[in-house]
C-alpha cells in the first residue's frame, strides 16, 4: 500500500517534531515546510531521531505561489497547519509582524487547497489564548473569544478564518484548540520551560536567581507529546470540527514554581519578581473542558500538572551537561 504524505510547517518546532515522530510511526510519509532548510533549527527533529526520516522542504507561507506548487508537487492527503509566531510576549513587542504571519499564511493555504485539491484534509493549530478575558469556566468550544494580545488576536482571526472555508466551500478543516502544553523540546522563552531549566541550573549552581513576572495568575497544563496525538485524531474524524485539547486543570504560576524548587531543594527566596516581565494584559484564570475530544475522538489523557512536571524536570535533568551548565 502507497504511504499517505502529509505536509506539517512549522515542523521545526515543539509541536512539529512529536507530531511528525507520531506520523513516522504510523507510515506516513512526511513533508516538513521551514523558511530555510539550512537556517531553521533542526534540534528537535535530531533529538528524537527523525531528522533523516522527515523531507524538509523550504517554504515562504505568505507566497501562495510557492505552497500551490508544493501541494501540486508531493500531493498531500492531510496538512498540518503548525507553523505560527507563537509567542506572546514578543507579539507585543510585533504586532504586526504577528498577525500578518499568523493570519495570511492561513488564507494562503487554504486558498491553495480550495485552488488545487478540495478533498485534502486540513489541521489549524488554534489557540486558548483567543478566549482571553473569560467569563465562564471552564471554557468549552462554544466559550465567547475576547483575546487580549496581538497574538490571541491573530489566532481568532486565523481560527475564524478556518471556519469560513470549511462552512463556504466545504473543505475538511479542523482546529484543535491546544491550551499550555509543555516539553523538553519548549523553547526557554516559555514559562514551564524556563522555571525548571533555570532551577536546574540553581541546584548546580550555574546561576543564583529566577526572575519571573506575574505568577499568580492560573492556568491549564499538560504534556506536549499526548496532545499531538488528539491532532492526529482531529483528522481521522469522518467530519471536520473543533476541538478543546486541555488537561481540564488549572495551577497558578507561584505554585508550579514552588514545586520545582521543593523537588529541587532550592529555597524559595531565589525567585525573584521583575515588573519588566509583566505583560500589557494578562489572563487571569483559564482552563477547558476536554469532553469532546475524549468522547468524540476517544483521546486518552490521564496527566496532571505534577505528573507533566516530574517528567520535564526528569528529561532536563538527564540531558544537562557542561555546555549547557555554562550557556
């Protein structure tokens, strides 16, 4: 039997890597779009071992001209729509930037999809941060989107996008509508991922203090690695809909803070509260409910946040080294 080819951008990220690893496993052959094949990061897609077994092709998503050609070219069955400026922080510091990028890329895809293959199946990542000022929890698909950063903005914007062109044209899209998910793979810029690095590298005395912003706000975490696998059910669906992928709890800052400091043995005065990191806005509390993607896809997600946290601190303790020490 012929492989299915799938297309995944943003192949290079987190969620790219554990979903192109996942695809590989289950025999499809895989398509990664990057900016540039010799500029972009490959770390992730080296540490879990895929790197020689994804086809990485280059790739500018606000040229719809080059994404018609790539479609004609390997003739995707399913596109994985990962590719995103997905910071919060720095979408205030470019908003612009931000929203062309995380909303015309959309357009252009589907555009090239409606223009060459109506039948290929299309995967939006969305975002929680599009709800933003919640007045009801937890949140559930038909929750009211209020985003309170350019970043949320642009996510509505793109997710609304997505909507429009499986209701008008009738295309298979789908978005999962991921919360914090949180891996080894998670740049440093993230908050998970900063907390336990930087106390790691507290504990072997590489440095001396944690400096965070705002750590009383809440939200909902879980483990990156089983939320690509509700992406790859979200497509196997007969019908496209979306989709709520949570952990359905809700931890404040401070709290994910002490726990890793007391797992570590570091005092709690070697944290230390920076006004500069406060954002503009800031989401209070969030978290969803996963119902339907549990029932709907028969999605399997058993974690908690301390669970999630014991095996991120347990992979970035068994990776640190004396590079690493020192950087």
């Amino acid at each position: 039997m012929t492989k299915k080819t799938v297309i995944i951008t943003g192949i290079t990220g987190q969620d790219g890597a554990y979903l192109a690893q996942l695809l590989l496993r289950k025999n499809f052959k895989v398509i990664g779009l990057t900016r540039s094949c010799g500029n972009d990061n490959l770390n992730g897609l080296s540490y879990l071992g895929i790197k020689e077994k994804v086809i990485l092709m280059p790739c500018d998503l606000l040229d719809i001209s080059q994404i018609i050609k790539i479609i004609q070219q390997v003739k995707p069955a399913h596109i994985y729509n990962l590719a995103a400026q997905s910071s919060v922080s720095l979408s205030f510091q470019q908003p612009i930037g931000t929203f062309q990028l995380n909303t015309l890329s959309v357009f252009n895809l589907l555009e090239a999809i409606k223009t060459v293959d109506k039948t290929i199946r299309f995967y939006q990542a969305s975002s929680s941060e599009m709800y933003g000022k919640v007045n009801d929890l937890p949140i559930t698909e038909n929750s009211i989107l209020h985003p309170l950063s350019p970043y949320a903005i642009a996510k509505a914007a793109a997710h609304f996008t997505c909507i429009h062109y499986r209701e008008s044209y009738k295309l298979y899209v789908s978005c999962g509508i991921l919360f914090n998910h949180e891996s080894y793979l998670r740049p440093n810029t993230f908050f998970v991922k900063k907390v336990i690095q930087e106390s790691v590298r507290i504990s072997k005395g590489a440095t001396n203090v944690l400096k965070v912003g705002n750590i009383d706000i809440k939200r909902d975490f879980g483990y990156a690695p089983e939320y690509v696998e509700a992406m790859y059910l979200i497509l196997e669906q007969e019908k496209p809909s979306d989709y709520l992928i949570c952990s359905g709890q809700t931890i404040s800052l401070r709290e994910i803070i002490h726990y890793i400091f007391d797992k570590l043995n570091i005092s709690h005065d070697l944290y230390q509260i920076d006004d500069q990191l406060y954002r503009p806005a800031e989401i209070e509390n969030i978290y969803g409910d996963n119902t339907k993607a549990k029932q709907a896809l028969g999605w399997v997600y058993n974690l908690d946040i301390f669970q999630t946290l014991d095996l991120l601190l347990k992979e970035e303790m068994e990776n640190y080294t004396l590079i690493y020490q020192l950087s």
